[in-house]
C-alpha cells in the first residue's frame, strides 16, 4: 500500500544505458537484474514501497525523508563495485494518491531532480534537505525543465564515493546568448589554441583580442567562447558593445545581456552597484564585442574582476583597454600559407563566400584568389566583401580593383607599411560598384544606432525591400533577428564619412531618423499612461539606442515646443521603463540640451527641461545632496520663466529628499505645492506619484487620516488611467497605510493585489516589496506560517532583482516569522545577515531592524535576557527606527520589562543609553 499524506519519492535511473548494451552485450541483461535487486533491497530495508519501473528507472516512495536517504546511501554502495552507475533524485511533497500511483506536481518534481543528475550521484529538494540529517553539499538554485520557479538542489555526501561530478544537467547548465554562427567558421585552429590555453591560467581574466577592424576578432571570440560555455556553472554571455553611445551605458548594456534586471524603480543604489553585487556570486565569461570606443569606461571591467572572482572577461577592440589586468592577443589575418587542406585558410574562406554568393561559383584561378587575399592581407571583412563580387567580376578583376586602392584600417603598429594601416580598399571598392540609389540608402543607415526595422529605414532612407535585399546581398547590411537590419560598426563608420560629405544630405538623414523615433515616442505615449503600458513599454525599449540619438538631435536642432513634446514622451518611457537608465540618460540629455548645473539660469527653456526631469526621476532612486541643491536653485529660475510643469517636478523632488531627512513637515510643504500645480499643467504621472509621496511623509508624522486621503486621491488617478504599474504603487501605498492602522487582514489583501499588478508587469523589485510587506501583515494576524512563506518569496524576487534594502527587510521579517513558528536558529541566522548586510549599505534603520531582531531572539534565552533588554532598549527606542518597523519585536522588550528583576531592567537601560550602534553590532554579531 503506498504512503500517503508527506511522502519522499525517490527517482533512480542508469546512466548511460544504450551505451552500456553495446559494451556489455548479452551481459546487459544479467547487470540490470542485479542493479535492480541492490537498489530494490535496499528500500526494502528501509521501509521503501516500489511505485513503478519503467525500463532501467525506479520509482520508490517512503513515509520518512531519512529512510529514503539512507535507502539511497545502501544503493549506491551496493552498485559502487559493478558497471552500472545510477543516478538518483529525493523530493518530499504530498503527492495524491490515486489507482494508478502518485500524480502531482510533487512527482514531476522529483523526476526532474534525478534527471540532472550524473551515474553515483544522489540528490535532493530543498524540501528533502530540510527533514535529514546527512552530510550534503549545496548546488545552489537552478531551473527545471518544464517548471517555472528554480529548486535549490543538495548533493548527498556518501562516505568511501566519489563526491565530485559534472555540472548538473539543469536548464542554466549550457546557459549562453552567443549568437548562433550565420557562416562557418574556417582556419584560426592555432589561435584558438592559444586563445584556450591563455584562459586557462588563473592570472588571466581579461583577455583583450586586438587587431584592426575586419581581422574577426568577434567570429572568434565567438568560436573561442562556444568551446568553453560547459566551464562556467553560470554560462558565456555575448555583450554587444557597437551600440551603446557612451561608458556611461556599459553597465547597463552588461546587465541586459546577462539578463540582470536592474531594479530601476527601489534600490538606493546605481545600476553599476547593483551588476557588481551580481556578479560577485556568479561564475561566467562574459564576451564584450567592440570595446574600442568605450575605453574610457574600462573601469568596471576591473572593479569587476577585484569584486567577481569567479568572473572573466574575453574582449574584442581595436586597442588595448590599458588597465593592470590586462592579457593582450593579437588578431591577424588568416594565414595565407598552404595548410594540411591543402590551400591557406584565407583562400577557403574566400571560396566558401563566392559559393554562397554565386552557387556555381567555381575556383579557376587560386593564384588570382591568393593574390585578393593577400591584399586585404587575409582580413575575413575584406575576404568576404572580395567574395561579394564574384557574380560580377573575375577574380583578376577585383584583384585589380583592391590594388588600385590599398588602404588599411589605422593601427598603431610603427612597422606596418603605410599601404597597410586601412581596411578602406574593400569597403571601397564595394562602395563604387554602388547605384547612386545604393549609395545613397547604404550612406543614410549609418545615422541608426543598432538595429532597426524596415519601416525605420523607408522613413530615413526611402529604400524599398528591394533595395534593402540588394545590400544584404553586397554583405553591406545583415539581418540579426527576423524583421530586423543592422550595419556592421565597420561600415557604419565608413557610410557615416560618406553621409558627412553631403552636409545637407547628412542633415536631413538625422531629421528623418529623429522625426520618426519622436513619431514613435508620441504615438505611444498614451498608451503608456494607461492600461496598455507593458506592450508600449517593451516596444520602446527595443529601440532605445535610436530613440536616445533621435531625442538628442531634437533637442539641440528642433524648435523649443516639438523639442519639449518629444522629451515629454521620452522622460514617460524612461519612468515605466527604468529609473536608473532615466536618471543617466536625463542627464547625458540635458547637457546635450547646454545645461551648466554652474550657471542654471543661463541654459534655455529645454535644456531646463531636461533637467527637470533628471531631478524628477532620480529623486526616486534615493537621497542625493547635489541635486536637491540644484533643484533648490532651479526652482526660482523656472519660476521666473513661468516653466510651471517644470516648477512642480523639482518641488516634488525636493518634498522626496526630505523624507528621506526625515524632515516631514517640510516635505509636506513641498509636495502640496508641487501637486498643486501639476494639476494645473495636467501633469498626472508627477501628480499621482506625488501624492503617494505626500501619503507616505503624512504616514510617517502618524497622521494617517491625512495619509489616508492622499493615497485614496493617488488611487482615484491610476484607477483613471487604468496603468497597470501605477495601480500597483497605489495599492501598495494602501497596504501601508492598513498596516498602520492595524488592519491587518485588509492591508494582506492590497498588498496580494499589488504583487499580482507588479507580477503583470514583470516589476520584479516592486513584486519583493509587496510579498516582503505581506509578510509583515501576515505576522500582524498571527499567522507565522504564511508570514515567513510570503517573507521567503519577497526575498526570492529581492534576490532576481538584486534588490539590497528590500533582501534586508525580508530577511528581518523571514527572522520574526522563523522565531514566531519556533526555529530560533534559522531566525538568528536571518537577522545576522540581515545586519551585515544593512551595516555595508549603511543604513541606519534597517541595521536597527536587525539588533531588534537579535534582541527578540536573546529575550528566549534565560541567560541573555539582560543582554536582549540592552538591544531591544537601545533599537525601539532610537529616533531612527520607524514605528512600523518595531511593532513585532515591541512584544519580547514588554515580557522583559514585566519579567527582569528592576536592578537588571534598570542596568539594562543605563547600558542602552550609553551604548552605540557600532558597539552593539559587534557583539551582536559574536
């Protein structure tokens, strides 16, 4: 009869089966038999009930996780000395029980486990892990197939077995973005070699591929980077660098290509901070693509390497990065002497680009196809462009051509002949075998920044699919993605000198890419008010790079009021979009705009603007000095000027900066004019967030009726608009205020709500705040159970985003639930995290949090009760602990008081009084 109710399940399968009939042969048979009776005898022995066998895999169930554990141990002992090696998985759930067996998602589960593993190797849930008592390795988190949260996943540790396997067969196991190769990859075997060779030394984490433009650095850090992708545990990543303007967009650039959300709408800290906390725990080689004009931003690579051990870095450039830990590789042309194939790999490459180009294409002359190669000195760009000409000219003919114009692309190099310091003579020679038509499209792409759709370059280019397809053909235009052109940087640059040469022509061009990205920003602008906010949002965010460029010419060469419009728009994605992003584009902007921060008043009504709005979104992101400072002295010019939308956003800034200086009154002041005014200018999105932040400043004074109709006026405004993320920020505010007043059950219930809106819009940093404070309400209904659930789950989401404040809250609150439910261990382990932490982001009242935490988990022990009453004393009584933040340990600090002989309550409080915080973190951290 199978067990019902919590059950372990335990999975068993041999490895590499097909393999093994081959080798055994009619041997195979008499191996499985016995496989099965070690493996079934030892469940036996352990009280183990077989559910089902299927082939060579065993399914077993067991009533304890212990008996399923050690059943597993005796197995893998009993098969160590024979040929069959079996890999085994343990999940307790409660799987229901039906005529058939078990079905559930308990038993997808489990099966999962056992299927990444390798032959001897035992592994267990996180829920199994819980419930034995054996020596195991944790392998951290990692996602299944066909199931949508990550498992933490432990390895059982079998004294006298092998301990040590590959990497799990999980889906981030083989986790990469490298581009999947368009062309095959021909010669480089040596440099891949010593490519191989040079990281694998440890001193080497950042290795730099120098050679001029066209040599392949990319193809083969590519090829280099795909032999590797089964060493790093958290893959390769491709980072494409052609794009990104400036290195003040590296980290975010970094960030996308990992598929790191930068939390742009609550962390107090930089995108930069944030990557650089992520990548600390990860262990990957990360492949930056044309690192060339980002040099001055090479910086981070190295605070990376010192702050990420486990990382390293394969870089492509036309120049050395020049920091301390840089490894440098010389790119050169492919080899041009004869190989085991036969022919130098140079004229392979040029033969397998012609057949693709003219199918019938056929080598009759390799001299004359030597010869090409050796003029553009075996550059695969100037190989493949030669290859393009095939249906049109001989290869003496391009030859010819090339020899006319022998310009190599510049490099430093004092040795080079002059003749070879340009790629330019291909590119060249591709550009006079142009239409004036051709040429005239080829030369106007160059004003887009990454890729681009086919409506974009009709608008900027006129072109038709026609002409489009035509440039694909030349090798002159590629299509990464369905749908999508884009140019490589290389002939980019070279249609962008042609542009320049037509001044007129070049004006016009970048008038037409920005009127239709501006076209694009206004057309969505609504919708990204409202309720289709996520599909105009995640469209916009694919084209930033030219919206960012279309808004820059704008505002320096359109007139004030469509210049306005369009940063209006803009500044309204960069808000649904990232907080972070906004702040440092906003402000690039603005200086573009001719903004002195040194001398405001002289800047016009748009650069003003710009910088309004710099003020505006990055007053979200945490206190800063300086730009309060700044929007203290822009707040009389924009007066003066009559620039009231303007006016209002600093103002509400400033009512936010003093919130954060606790300084509530004054931000109330603030934020009431502000709103005020944003209702005259129609401004809602500052409107409704102001008012959030007035219910908060309002909250935080403990006058919650007022709180009360600042946040039920917010709500009013976003249930208009109907924007999802907004509504979420509302009802979020809401919850707060419930809490506040002890209404628990309803401040559950909006902040549930809150997570579902957050969840809708993928705001994952907004989706930790709203389960982390369910938590908190949960524990106010005296619900421990679902409090330290909902407080895990807030801290999973903080841990995708990254999130540090919020993982410091929710480990507070794990902590109060964990100590609530009985586990004093797993609560003091929480609030020492959560203080380390808090102490390294200097955060006074989170740290606060934290010694109350450590004060409730002292009041449980007789012996350190006098110690707890010092903690708990010195943390609910500091000014700088908010009210919301001591209720659950207020509790522990009133049984001392009720309960401590008055000598050792009153020693206690004098040692409070005396204390500091830094004392008290010491030796609560002891």
């Amino acid at each position: 009869m199978l067990p019902s109710g919590v059950v372990t399940l335990l999975f068993t399968d041999i490895e590499g089966s097909t393999r093994l009939l081959h080798e055994l042969g009619d041997g195979y048979g008499d191996a499985l038999d016995d496989h099965r009776r070690v493996v079934r005898a030892a469940c036996a022995d352990h009280d183990g009930v077989e559910v089902d066998t299927q082939g060579d895999a065993l399914f077993m169930a067991f009533a304890r996780a212990s008996d399923a554990a050690a059943a597993a141990v005796d197995a893998q002992r009993g098969l160590a000395d024979g040929p069959v090696r079996v890999r085994m998985g343990l999940h307790t759930g409660e799987p229901r029980v039906t005529e058939e067996g078990y079905v559930g998602i308990d038993v997808h589960r489990g099966a999962r486990i056992a299927a990444v593993g390798h032959g001897g190797q035992v592994l267990l849930s996180q829920t199994t892990h819980a419930l034995v008592d054996h020596k195991t390795r944790d392998l951290g988190a990692h996602r299944l197939k066909d199931l949508s949260a990550p498992e933490r996943i432990y390895q059982l540790e079998i004294e006298g077995l092998p301990r040590e396997f590959p990497l799990l067969k999980t889906v981030e196991a083989g986790m990469k973005n490298l581009p999947l190769p368009r062309t095959s990859f021909v010669g480089r075997a040596s440099e891949l070699e010593a490519i191989d060779r040079l990281l694998e030394d440890p001193a080497c984490r950042l290795l730099t591929l120098v050679g001029p433009g066209g040599a392949g650095k990319t193809r083969l850090a590519l090829e280099a980077a795909a032999r590797r992708v089964d060493r790093y545990p958290h893959g390769v990543h491709f980072v494409p660098l052609a794009s990104v303007s400036s290195p003040d967009f590296l980290a975010p650039a970094l960030a996308e290509s990992i598929q790191f959300a930068v939390d742009g709408a609550h962390s107090g800290f930089s995108a930069q901070e944030q990557l650089l906390d992520y990548l600390s725990e990860r262990s990957t080689l990360l492949v930056l693509d044309n690192f060339e004009h980002l040099v001055e931003g090479s910086g981070l690579l190295g605070e990376v390497i010192e702050r990420a051990p486990h990382v390293e870095f394969l870089t492509t450039s036309r120049e050395r990065l020049n920091v301390q830990s840089e490894w440098v590789f010389d790119v050169d042309g492919l080899g041009l002497a004869e190989n085991g194939n036969g022919s130098a790999s140079a004229v392979r490459l040029f033969v397998e680009r012609a057949k693709q180009v003219a199918p019938g294409f056929a080598l009759d002359d390799a001299a004359e196809a030597l010869r090409i190669c050796r003029l553009v000195d075996g550059m695969p760009l100037g190989i493949e462009l030669a290859a393009s000409w095939v249906s049109v000219l001989s290869c003496t003919e391009i030859a010819d051509e090339i020899a006319r114009n022998i310009d190599f692309l510049a490099t430093s190099t004092r040795d080079v002949p002059e003749r070879h310091r340009s790629l330019r003579a291909a590119i060249d020679q591709s550009w006079r075998l142009l239409t004036d038509e051709q040429r005239s499209a080829f030369s106007r792409l160059s004003v887009f920044r990454g890729s681009f759709d086919r409506s974009a370059a009709v608008a900027v280019t006129g072109a038709d699919l026609r002409l489009l397809s035509q440039l694909v053909a030349k090798s002159l235009l590629r299509r990464p993605d369905f749908g999508r052109f884009e140019l490589h940087e290389l002939l980019r640059q070279y249609a962008r000198e042609q542009l320049a040469a037509s001044p007129a022509d070049e004006t016009d061009a970048r008038d037409r890419h920005a009127r239709h990205y501006s076209a694009m920003l206004l057309e969505r602008q609504a919708a990204l008010m409202g309720p289709d906010v996520t599909a105009a949002r995640d469209e916009l965010r694919g084209e930033l790079d030219n919206l960012r460029a279309a808004v820059e010419w704008i505002l320096v060469e359109d007139g004030e009021s469509t210049a306005l419009a369009a940063l209006e728009a803009f500044y309204t994605f960069l808000w649904m979009h990232s907080w972070f992003e906004g702040a440092e584009t906003l402000e690039r902007l603005a200086r573009t705009a001719g903004f002195d921060s040194d001398d405001p008043g002289s800047a016009s009504a748009v650069a003003l603007a710009a910088a309004a709005c710099r003020i505006a979104i990055g007053a979200r992101l945490g206190h800063d000095p300086a730009a309060e400072e700044l929007a203290l002295r822009c707040v009389p010019i924009l007066r003066a000027r009559n620039l009231e939308r303007d006016v209002a956003r600093c103002l509400c800034a400033l009512g936010i900066g003093a919130v954060y200086r606790d300084v509530f009154p004054e931000a109330v002041a603030f934020l009431e004019e502000g709103i005020e005014i944003t209702r005259t200018t129609g401004d809602t999105l500052t409107e409704a967030g102001a008012l959030m932040d007035l219910g908060f400043a309002r909250l935080l004074m403990d006058d919650l009726d007022a709180a009360r109709d600042a946040f039920e006026a917010a709500n009013v405004l976003c249930d208009k608009l109907g924007n999802p993320l907004l509504r979420a920020y509302g009802t979020s505010k809401l919850g707060l205020l419930a809490d506040a007043e002890e209404r628990y059950g309803d401040a559950l219930r909006l902040h549930l709500a809150a997570n579902e809106l957050f969840a809708s819009v993928g705001e994952v940093g907004g989706a930790g705040y709203a389960l982390s404070r369910a938590s908190s309400s949960a524990f106010g209904l005296r619900d421990y159970s679902e409090a330290l659930r909902l407080g895990r789950a807030g801290y999973d989401a903080f841990s995708e985003s990254n999130h540090r404040w919020g993982l410091i809250t929710a480990l507070c609150r794990i902590g109060f639930a964990a100590l609530a439910v009985g586990d004093g261990a797993e609560a003091r382990a929480r609030f020492g995290n959560a203080l380390e932490r808090a102490h390294g982001a200097q955060a006074v009242s989170l740290e606060l949090l934290a010694l109350s935490g450590i004060g409730a988990c002292l009041a449980e022990e007789p012996a350190e009760q006098e110690r707890a009453a010092v903690l708990l004393t010195f943390a609910i009584g500091h000014e700088q602990l908010p009210p919301s933040y001591s209720y659950a340990a207020r509790p522990a600090l009133k049984r001392l008081e009720a309960e401590l002989p008055p000598e050792q309550l009153a020693a206690a409080r004098e040692a409070a009084a005396a204390a500091t915080i830094e004392e008290l973190e010491r030796t609560a951290l002891v």
